[in-house]
C-alpha cells in the first residue's frame, strides 16, 4: 500500500461522513451547523503546506464547508455535486494527473463510482458496507473523528514528508 500512497498528490474528500460525522445540525432559521475535527484540519493544513493537494467533492452545499476549506486552504471545492464522477474527471484533467495519482475518501453509496477509478479509494471506519469493501484502505477512525488525519499521516509517511510536516511547527512558533 505505501507504493501506491506514494504516487498520490492528490487527495479528494467527501464532506457529511468523513469531514464530520455525518449529522447536519439546523436552527430555528434554518442556518446550518456542522461540526469538524480539528485535528482533521492538521492533518489537511499539513499535506498542503508539504506540497499535497486536496479537494472536495460534495453532493450537498453549505456555507458552512466553504468557510471551513477557506480556512484550510482548500482551493479545489466542488459542492452540490450530482455526478461526481464528471467533476472527478475534469479535476484530473484540470491538474494534469492520472488515476493513480489520486486518493478519494468517502463513506456512502454516492461515493462508490469514484471507487472505481480513483488509485487509492479509502473508506472511513463506519462508512456503508459496500464502501468499505470496495476500499483499499479503511480507517481505523470513524468520520469526523479523525478518520482525514488518520490518511494524511499515512500519506506523508509515504512520501517521506513527516519530518518535514512536523518541522512545520518548530519553524512557525
């Protein structure tokens, strides 16, 4: 597995499951709330500052993902997504990559067609069943609990940038 995490340099995730453990919070205005990991956003903050890519492909739009990946320094933010396959192909496209290059994780049904082409297709802990069977990898954490941080480590061990991610620190305190 740490051959084929190596050539990815690009990392593609779903939003409700993996980023947040899928409940979608509304209030009396209908203003939604989500809740993220911070140690998810580490993780993600890390595999950019170290050169990796990551992108969003969602089915649902919310204010509230868009806030969030700004935060992050996400730039590749693809929401109310009905054919995520036709986005996945025009990002690869658009980035010049191939297949192999590039890592989904997801955790429903939605996200099995892009199991099939992507390299590494990953599913976190308590995805769907047929997820985690099409996956290669299968995360020790459930989504929004840490599952994303989880991939980003394995991914930056991989490609021999974790004393480089945790130099991050040193050099910006």
């Amino acid at each position: 597995m740490k051959e084929a995490l190596k050539k990815i340099k690009l990392l593609l995730l779903d939003v409700d499951g993996v980023l947040t453990d899928g409940k979608i919070i509304y209030d009396d205005q209908g203003l939604e709330t989500k809740f993220f990991n911070v140690k998810d956003g580490v993780g993600i903050r890390l595999l950019i500052e170290c050169g990796l890519e990551v992108g969003i492909i969602t089915g649902r739009v919310s204010r509230v993902v868009q806030h969030r990946c700004a935060n992050l320094g996400i730039k590749k933010v693809y929401q109310g997504v009905s054919n995520k396959v036709a986005t996945y192909k025009k990002i690869i496209e658009e980035c010049a990559l191939s297949e192999e290059e590039v890592a989904y994780m997801g955790d429903d049904l939605p996200d099995l067609p892009l199991f099939d082409l992507v390299g590494v297709p990953i599913a976190v802990a308590d995805a769907h069943e047929l997820v985690r069977k099409k996956a290669r990898i299968v995360t020790r954490a459930e989504g929004g609990q840490g599952a994303v941080r989880e991939i980003c480590e394995m991914l930056l061990k991989a490609h021999e940038l974790w004393d480089k991610a945790i130099a991050f620190f040193y050099h910006n305190t």
